[in-house]
C-alpha cells in the first residue's frame, strides 16, 4: 500500500476503541508472553496489499473469496489464483502449495479448473471452517467433480449440484485446447461447505 487507506471493518473487544477512519502506522512490533487485546482491521476497497515487515515485504489479504485457477477469468473483489502470471492474476501459485496462511478465506470459487481438483485438502486449509467452496464447469471437464468419498476425505460436505450459477457466467471461458466455450452451455455448479 502506498497512500493511506480508510479502515472500513473491525474486530474489537468490549474495552477496545473504534479505530474505523483512522490511518494506523506500526511503530514497532512487541511480543508477549500472555494474551493482549488485537485488532484485525479489513482495508475498504484492497483485498490483498503488501506490508513491509522490516525490510521483507509481505502478502496480506482481507478474509474474503478466492478464485482458483483464474486465468482469462479473474473476478471481482477476489484473490485470483493461477499458475502463470497474467492481467487479473493477484497472486501465480500451484493450487496444490496455496500462499495462504490456513483459514485465510470465507469463499473459494474454481471456475472450469483445469489440471487440478479443487476439492482438496490443499483448497480447505486455506478455507475458514464451514466456509463455502464453489465449483462451476463445463459437464465435459473431468475436474468439476469428486466423489463423495473424496468430498468427505478432503474435508468438505455437498451441499448442492445444479445448473450454472448466473453469478459464474462471466468472463471467457476455455477448452483445454484454447477453444472458447459458450457460456451456460451445458455447466453443472457443485456448492460444497468446508467442515
């Protein structure tokens, strides 16, 4: 972050101050033995920005949705994932060692995954406990689905399997071999809740 932003969320104990519309600058960083009051403060409009630790810069993100596998089709207000560095790309990583500290997100989505299952241990590490994993693909791509041994093993229960969410046509999709697939055409959506 290079210009102050406004605190838009806080998390706060019945003897803490609101610190909402403040701009904060740590001054130095203590360590305790026993338990103190923290404050975990959300940045209105940035869902993933730098701190310097030091020297070290530093990856921070607001607990909100992650979007695996991105690619050509980055969503809004989300961390988007991939591989490859790309334009939309937030972060380019092997979804299977994710950057993220465990119970980092409320949301996944996996629109039409390719190479890779998102129903996976890796995917619910990063999740917070009964947070929301949502899979949206093409019937043909072998990755939009696990079985529901593989579902309860990777920490995950189904909760539905439908049609395309209107909120997942977005953007382009494509076939393994480039090609564009229309969107809504013959998609399955698969809502699963982290346990």
């Amino acid at each position: 972050m290079t210009h102050p932003e406004s605190v838009t969320a806080t998390i706060t104990t019945p003897d803490d101050k609101d610190f909402t519309d403040l701009t904060l600058t740590i001054q130095s960083v203590r360590n305790y033995p026993y338990a103190v009051t923290t404050h975990n403060l959300t940045v209105n409009l940035l869902h993933t920005y730098f701190v310097l630790a030091g020297a070290t810069p530093v990856l921070v993100h607001n607990c909100g949705e992650l979007n695996l596998g991105s690619g050509d089709t980055p969503m809004a207000d989300a961390v988007n994932v991939d591989l490859k560095a790309a334009p939309g790309v937030n972060v380019a990583a092997d979804v299977g060692a994710l950057p993220f500290r465990g119970g980092s997100f409320n949301a996944v989505h996996a629109i039409n995954p390719l190479g890779f299952q998102p129903v996976s241990t890796e995917t619910a590490r990063a999740m917070n406990p009964g947070g929301i994993l949502t899979v949206a693909a093409s019937k043909s791509n072998k990755w939009r689905r696990a079985g529901s041994e593989a579902v309860a093993e990777a920490g995950f229960e189904l909760l539905s399997a439908g049609g395309l969410d209107p909120k997942r046509a977005f953007g382009v999709m494509k076939r393994a071999d480039g090609g564009i697939i229309p969107v809504g055409t013959n998609f399955e959506t698969r809502v699963c809740r982290r346990l």
